[in-house]
C-alpha cells in the first residue's frame, strides 16, 4: 500500500486552493436566501443547470477527459491539446449559432424572457474553453500551477458574483457577472497556452480533426451523463415552480470543496492510470485506483454523517427558516453525496475505451431519465431523489465490473477496507454521539456549533493521527505535524524524568 503513495501525484494543492475559494462560493446562497427573492433564485438556479448541459449539448463534454489521456500516453501530447483547444473553440461557435437561430422555438419552451435567453447563450460560449488551460497544467503534472490559475479566477468569479447579487439581486445580472469573469479567464488562458507552446494562435483545422476519434464518443454521451446525474433537477425544473425549485435545491446543497476534492483526485489519477495501463501493470493501476478511493472517502464518509445528522441546524444557518422544508431533500441527498464520490469510470477513461463510456452513459443516462420521471410523477422531489440514489447505485456496480473483468484489477488490492472501516466507525460514532447530546440544548444551532465544530476536529485529528503519511506529499504540513508530535515526546519524557 505505501508503493502507490510514494508513487501517485498528490491532488491536494488543487483541492487545497481550488477548496478555499470554493467555500467563499458557499456564501453566494446564504446571501441570496436572505436578499434575494425565491423566485429570482429559482430563475438563478434553473439557468446554471442549463449553463452545466452546455458541454454536452454542444458535443464538447469529452474534450477536457481527453487532455489526460493524451497528456498520459505522452504521444504528440502538444499537436492532440492544440486540436481540442481549436473543436472546443470551434464547437462553442456553433453551438450558440444554432442556439440563437432556434430561439423561437426554444425560449417559448423554455419560458424564458429574452433577457435570461441572452444572457445564457453568451455564457455559454465560455463554459467549455474556461477550464481548458488549467486542466492541461493538471494533465502535464503542473499541479500547483494549475491549482493557483484555477483558484485565482474561481476567487475572482465568486467576488464579482457576490457584488452582483448585493448590487442587482438579479438572477440574468448574476449570469452576465459570470460571463465576463470567464471571458478574462479564457483570455489569460490564451496568452499563456500561446506562449508554452500547447495553444494555438489560430485554429488547428488538421489537428483538430485528428482528436475527434477518442473523445467524440465521449461527448455524444454526455448529454446522458448529464441527465444521468441531473435528471431530478431537469425534470423538477419543469415539474415544480421556480421557488419550490429554490428550496428543493437548497435542500440538494452543492458542496463545492467536494466536487474539487473529487475531481483533483480524478484528474490526477486518470494520467498515471493511463501509464499503468499502456505498461500493462495491473498492480499499480489497482494501487492507484485504491490510493484515490482513499483520498476521496477520508472526506465523503464524514460529511455524509455530517450532513443527514446536522441537516436542520445547516439549512437553518445557511438559509434561514424560511427553507426549513429542505431539511429532509439534504438527508436524502446526504446519501446521494457519498455514492457519487466513488470513481467507476476512470480505468476507461484512462485506457480511452470510448466504446464502453458511450455505451454505459447511454443506458444508465436512460434508466435515470425513465426512472425518475416515474418516481418523480408519482412521489415528487422525494420520488426523484430516490430515482437518483438508485441510478448512482446501479452505475457504481457497472463500473466496478468493467475495472474487474476487463482491466483484470484485484477487487483486494482496489479497495482500502481498513480505511473505510475507520473512517466509517469513526464519523458514525461521532454522529451517534451527537445525537445523544441534541436535547441538552436548547436550541438545534448551538448544539450544531458544540457538536459540530468538535466533530470535525475530533475526526480529522484522529485520522492525521493515525494516518500521518496522508499529507506526506506536502511537505510543509509533514514537517508541522511532525514537529507537534516531537514537541509531544519531548515533553512526555520530560515529565517522565521529573518523576
């Protein structure tokens, strides 16, 4: 076990950066909650979603997954990221070209003022080329470079987003505040790619077509990726009112250090999965895949238990009780959380096995689409959510059946059950035991600062404890704990000697 951590690129200083302006970005819904209409927020919520399809609508979604094979095989790796830079650019165009020749159609569908059509299209067209320079840092192992650039303008978007809201308390003010940060963004994307050598100056026609083999499968099945792990939300945003909307979605609460923390593990991996594989050396991909797994579930276990036991006092603080009713969509989403940090498809990617990510997104995306327009007919959100749990149930187990028959990996050498025990039994324990203590005080938010805080700081020190070799790829937390933990000895052979 300790091979593959000597081995594996650390995917901390992306999560570390990436996770500080991320929890600034946590702040853009207690904001809006308390100043901005439900309605508006609706109208917010339901225009990001669509903003998120982008990638998949426009044939784009498997761009990006294709700069860390490329990058990994370190096969003309300049010439292929060149090429995507150019159909990420050429893919955008065309896709707001259809979007505003169709708008009679679509925005009556929709029912949507021309303002919040407009507004959406435009941002559309950055959606895809804005985390292209970044994650080719990523993918060329530049992991702190990529970690800076990409924190840097997450920080810059939140601020101006924030400002936005206290100014405008618009929902199209917000989309076009986003535009225009990831426009800066995708410029000094450009003049540094330029100047490396890995983006074109112009469009590069040859080489862009020459990247279309591997990841056009990919994005032909990302639109049922998407609903594969949206369909409540595109269905509800249909079914249900803007402001039932507002609350089932905060209810839903996106987490942003997780979602970094799950795709900093995942595009650190998926490179030197891509290695393992082209040497053939089954052992060291399985290590991989386990060192990652570990990473992810250290943080996904606990905040699964944190969530469904903390999840009024949360909704309560963020939100106020006015969203009270979103309590019982985050105990279910709790669940929905913790599934969805487990990798399933990473070896396919890794291998570029095109075939097998089209077919799986295809069917699952299907059975995600069928089931929860049953469920969420029949039972509404709750329906919907339970839709999603089962979905991410049945895609885990397909993955995992990939990675055993086809990959040949060791379901033993995959898994890291002592870890899981312990982060498990620790986080559960701890829940319990705040439970336990709930009606000693007299109100569900102080007992969430008591307990909370406590738990937090009682999981991760115990885990750093027992686990010290976790933050062994930076250097400067190593050095600080182990200069504690000498501090500790030194003192306890102190009083020992006195004695």
């Amino acid at each position: 076990m300790n091979d593959e951590k000597q081995t594996a690129i650390s995917h901390w200083p992306i999560s570390i950066l990436n996770g500080i302006s991320a929890l600034i970005g946590l702040v853009l819904p207690m904001f809006m909650s308390r100043i901005v209409s439900g309605n508006e927020i609706g109208k917010y919520k339901i225009m990001f979603l669509y903003l998120a399809m982008i990638p998949a609508l426009s044939f784009s979604g498997g761009i990006e997954n294709g700069l860390y094979y490329w990058t990994g095989l370190l096969h003309k790796a300049k010439e292929k990221v060149r090429g995507a830079w150019s159909m990420a650019i050429i893919q955008s165009v065309i896709f707001f070209i259809v979007v505003i020749i169709f708008s009679p159609i679509i925005r009556p569908w929709l029912n949507w003022s021309w303002d919040q059509y407009i507004s959406v299209s435009i941002a559309g067209l950055t959606v895809v080329l804005a985390s292209m320079y970044e994650s080719i840092l990523i993918a060329r192992k530049k992991i702190w470079s990529g970690a800076i650039f990409s924190a840097i303008f997450n920080t810059i978007n939140t601020i101006t987003i924030l400002v936005t809201i206290i100014i405008f308390k618009s929902a199209v003010m917000i989309v076009w505040a986003y535009a225009i940060t990831m426009m800066l963004k995708i410029a000094a994307s450009y003049y540094l790619g330029v100047k490396e050598g890995w983006v074109p100056v112009g469009l590069d026609l040859k080489e862009a077509r020459s990247v279309l083999k591997y990841y056009f499968p990919v994005s032909t099945s990302g639109i049922f990726d998407f609903l594969m792990n949206n369909s409540d939300r595109f269905l509800l945003s249909i079914l249900i009112s803007p402001v039932q909307y507002a609350g089932y979605m905060f209810g839903c609460l996106s987490i942003p250090p997780l979602q970094i923390l799950e795709s900093s593990v995942n595009r650190v991996m998926i490179p030197q999965l891509a290695t393992a594989i082209e040497r053939n050396d089954k052992l060291q991909a399985a290590h991989l895949y386990r060192f990652g797994l570990e990473q992810i579930m250290l943080i996904f276990i606990p905040s699964f238990v944190g969530l469904f036991v903390f999840a009024e006092p949360i909704i309560t603080l963020l939100f106020t009780e006015k969203y009270i009713t979103s309590v019982p969509y985050l105990r279910f989403y709790s669940m929905w959380i913790l599934l969805s940090g487990i990798p399933y498809d990473v070896a396919a990617r890794a291998s570029g096995n095109g075939k097998w990510i089209l077919k799986n997104t295809i069917k699952m995306g299907s059975f995600s689409l069928i089931l929860c327009s049953l469920l969420a007919w029949k039972f509404g959100p709750y329906g919907a959510l339970i839709a999603m749990i089962i979905t991410l149930l049945v895609q885990k187990f397909l993955g995992f059946n990939l990675m055993l028959k086809t990959y040949e990996w060791s379901l033993k050498e995959m898994i890291p059950v002592k870890s899981l025990f312990l982060y498990s039994g620790l986080a559960g324990s701890l829940g319990i035991a705040s439970i336990l203590l709930k009606n000693y005080f007299n109100s569900r938010l102080i007992w969430f600062a008591y307990c909370g805080i406590p738990f937090a700081l009682v999981y991760l020190g115990t885990i750093f404890f027992l686990q010290k070799n976790l933050l062994g790829d930076l250097p400067f937390f190593q050095k600080m704990i182990n200069y504690f933990m000498n501090k500790k000895r030194l003192l306890a052979n102190a009083i020992l000697n006195n004695t």
